[in-house]
C-alpha cells in the first residue's frame, strides 16, 4: 500500500497536517508556526515547547526547549544545514512549528 502525492504531503508537512486536523475536527496541541522567534505568538504557550522543522518526518530535528531562548537556539542551529549530515537531506523549509508538550 501506498500513500498518493497528496497524502504524503498532508502527513509530511505539519503546516498541512495541522490544517488538515483541524478540518477534520481531529484535536490536536496548541501550536505556532514561525521563521523566526516572534515571542508575541509564543507569550501564552507554556514550557517546555517541542521545535521542530515543518517539514521534516519522524524524529528529525525535533528539540525541546525549557525556555524562549532555547528555542531560538535551537531554531538557529537547525537552521544552520551542516548540522543535520546525511540525515538533513531534503530538509528545506525553516518554517518551524512549535507545539506545547501534553
């Protein structure tokens, strides 16, 4: 079995899964999405908030910031390409979404 174009993507990218979700009535945590730290759309999130790369899959890039400044740092250093190696091949956005941990 095998997912079309358009699955793949939905399920891939978390702004469209997001959005897909929330058509869908599916509920889902409390996120934002940011290319870069904007602490007016974080200001009500509680810590610590899961950083992670729009569109990434699985566990690549995924961080968990205590507090703003480590999400920054963390949006910075993922950013930063030469840090992902062979496993940051096809990471191209620096979209982030961060999402309040359940």
């Amino acid at each position: 079995c095998y997912l079309d174009v358009k699955t793949a993507c939905d399920v891939s990218d978390k702004s469209i899964m997001k959005d897909v979700f929330h058509k869908h009535g599916i509920p889902s945590s409390k996120h934002v999405f940011m290319d870069a730290l904007d602490m007016d759309k974080i200001r009500d999130m509680e810590y610590p908030l899961v950083v992670k790369p729009v569109d990434a899959y699985s566990s690549r890039g995924v961080r968990k910031a205590e507090n703003p400044e480590a999400a920054w740092t963390f949006m910075q250093w993922l950013g930063s390409g030469p840090v992902w190696g062979a496993a940051g091949a096809g990471i191209t956005g620096l979209l982030w979404i961060l999402t309040m941990v359940l």
